[in-house]
C-alpha cells in the first residue's frame, strides 16, 4: 500500500474519478486530498450532479497517471464526513479551496472517504502490476 500512498502523494493530485449515473458511467477529472489511517479523502460541492450521484450510488473508482507512465486504480464504496477536521485538512493542503467555499464551514463543502476497497497499480510492462485490500 505504501506504493498507492506514494501515488497520490503529489500535490496537486488530479486523477479522474468515476461514478454511476442511471446505470451509466460518468467519468470525470477529480482531485485528491489526503490520505489519513488507511482512509482515502476527497472533496467536491454539495450543488454539482458528481454529489448526487455518491448520494445514489456511493460505488467510486478513482485513477491517475504517474510521470512513470504507470497508473493506479482505487475502488469501493464510500462515506461522507462532516468532520471539521477533514474538511480544515483539505483546506490546508489546497488553498484553492478557499476561493471556492471561503471557510471549510460551508455547508455545500462535501468531504468523502474511501475506507476499504481494492487498489491497482499497472503500467505497460506485464511485471509491473500489483493488487492491493485495503
């Protein structure tokens, strides 16, 4: 697992995510905030369609690219957080945020995490693939 963290350790990480819509994919670019006790967090607003889908279907898989040319796969179901701590922590690792919502106090800031789940990391050499539980 070492090798997912260090993954999505670059700042800023940007990866695209995936949800269902009405049975369908939707695929779009995501950022990705932390990772704090085998939890994987990310934001997103309350007002956008990717909220409402989580709400429906809470099923995710999250994917970028490294320099390398290898790329990872995170999945599973996650969970919504109002733990002002999370949020305070997404704020401190993107001051964009605060151009977005002002204060982590916003009530359309949504924070969610990927708790348990299956992670991937591949690239075009047969040897470099690993499967990870998590």
């Amino acid at each position: 697992m070492n090798e997912v963290r260090e993954m999505l350790a670059a700042v800023p990480c940007f990866g695209s995510l995936a949800t269902v819509d009405g049975g369908k994919p939707r695929v779009r670019p995501f950022g990705f905030m932390f990772e704090e006790s085998g939890r994987f967090y990310f934001c997103t607003s309350g007002t956008k369609e990717v909220y409402r889908q989580l709400t429906v279907c809470p099923y995710i898989e999250f994917t970028r690219t490294g320099e390398d040319m290898r790329w990872l796969r995170i999945r599973g179901e996650i969970k919504f957080t109002e733990e002002a701590r999370y949020k305070e922590k997404c704020f401190e690792r993107y001051p964009m945020l605060k151009d977005i919502y002002q204060t982590p106090e916003n009530p359309a800031f949504k924070v969610f995490y990927l708790e348990h789940g299956r992670a991937s990391i591949d690239g075009f050499i047969p040897d470099q693939s690993k499967r990870f539980e998590f």
